[in-house]
C-alpha cells in the first residue's frame, strides 16, 4: 500500500457512487483520473477529487513515484449514517414514511504495479 484517501460523508447515494467506483478499480491512476474527467455520472468530480487526493499523498511519501506506476488496487464506498438528512413524506390515513438521503464513505488506495 503507497497510499490511501478517505471522503466521509459525501452527499451521494452508495449505489450511485459504487457504479463510478467499479469503472476505475484496477486501471492505473493517470488512466483513471482521465476517465473521470469525462464521465457524466454524479459522483465522478467526487471521486476525481479522491483518486487526486490518493496520489498527491502518494507523493508526500515518495516525491519520485509516477502517476502512470500507481494502481487503483482497492476502492470502496461504503454507506455513511442517515441521522441529519431525514425528510418525511405524507402518505395516507394521515401517516408517513421516511425519506432516506444517502451518504457515503467513498476510500481509494493506491499501489505500485
């Protein structure tokens, strides 16, 4: 492991986040940040900032590792706590049900190939 970047509480759902997750796990980190530019989902500027963020730590721990050496060799999103985003929707016979906002905790580590 050669580093590794965390974003808590980030305001997107697991599931969108796991499908931008999934494009980039195993390419290397120059090939991934490329691919992130240019992806219309949601999530991808927040993971573009994490893979930057797992590379500019990288090279706080050696200043002569390549971007083009380091691979995406773990990438998780894992779901955060839904206590302050709670909103509630009328239903019928005058009850209501619960809206669930999603949060994640998205994690990339980086790994020499």
């Amino acid at each position: 492991m050669i580093s590794t970047a965390k974003a808590n509480f980030q305001r997107i759902s697991p599931r969108k986040a796991r499908v931008v997750i999934n494009m980039i796990r195993g390419r290397n980190a120059a090939e991934a940040l490329q691919l992130l530019e240019f992806t219309p989902k949601a999530a991808a500027p927040i993971v573009k900032k994490v893979v930057a963020s797992a590379l500019a730590n990288a090279r706080q721990v050696r200043s002569d590792v390549d971007a083009d050496s380091l691979v995406i060799s773990k990438a998780t999103v894992d779901m955060g706590p839904n206590q302050h985003l709670r909103r509630w929707r009328p239903r019928a016979m005058g009850r209501a049900t619960q809206i669930k906002k999603g949060v994640s905790h998205i994690t990339i580590e980086l790994d020499q190939r």
